[in-house]
C-alpha cells in the first residue's frame, strides 16, 4: 500500500485487536516533538479485494502548507530511535484538507493533537 489517495478503495477501521498501549506511547512520543504535525491517528487499512490486508496505519496530519516529505523524513528519524517489538506500520502524511480525514477520525484511534 504505498498511497492512499480519494481514489483508493480501502476501508479505515479501529484495530481488531487492540493497539498495544506501549506502541500507542512510542508513537505518541515520537510525533511529539515535530510541530508540523498537528495531529496523528493509528487505525487499521484494509484495501478492497485483498485479503488480510489489514495494516496498521499512521496518519500524521500535517497544515495544508507543510512539506510532506520533509515531515516524512523527520518522523522516520524519530520513530527509528524506539524499539517497535518487530510491530510494522505504515506512515502516511496527510494535509488538513485530505478528504477522508473525517472518516480517519471517526475511528477514534487519535494518538497524539497539537492545539
């Protein structure tokens, strides 16, 4: 799953098995000290027609105005700095105004927001 655009026919849900509150800290913890992130969720993607597909997502939101890949690079720093018990998830970096933020949201798998 290397983009996740309006286009894409995925579904983003909550975990079926809860998030191990640790990584949840991990995470947290690291997206913390990158201002640009305004706020960042960790449901699960499911992409239509594939089977256990189910991947364990970061969506790291970011002002309309940020430069993704410069985030990207920062988070990747931040996160290569914690042990993730062989855990894998993806990062995605969205802007404020990706369409399906709502539905991302409404997952209610926020792990970190910055006023």
């Amino acid at each position: 799953m290397d983009t996740i655009t309006a286009h894409t026919n995925y579904i983003v849900l909550a975990p079926s098995q809860p998030t191990d509150p640790a990584l949840v800290k991990k995470v947290s913890q690291a997206m913390a000290d990158i201002d640009a992130i305004r706020e960042a969720h960790l449901p699960d993607v499911i992409e239509f027609g594939l089977a256990n597909t189910a991947t364990l997502t970061l969506f790291a939101v970011i002002a309309n105005d940020e430069n993704a890949d410069v985030v990207k690079e920062q988070l990747h720093t931040e996160l290569n700095s914690v042990p993730f018990n062989k855990k894998a998830i993806d990062i995605k970096i969205i802007p404020m105004n990706f369409p399906l933020l709502q539905s991302i949201r409404d997952t209610d798998c926020l792990v970190g927001w910055r006023d």
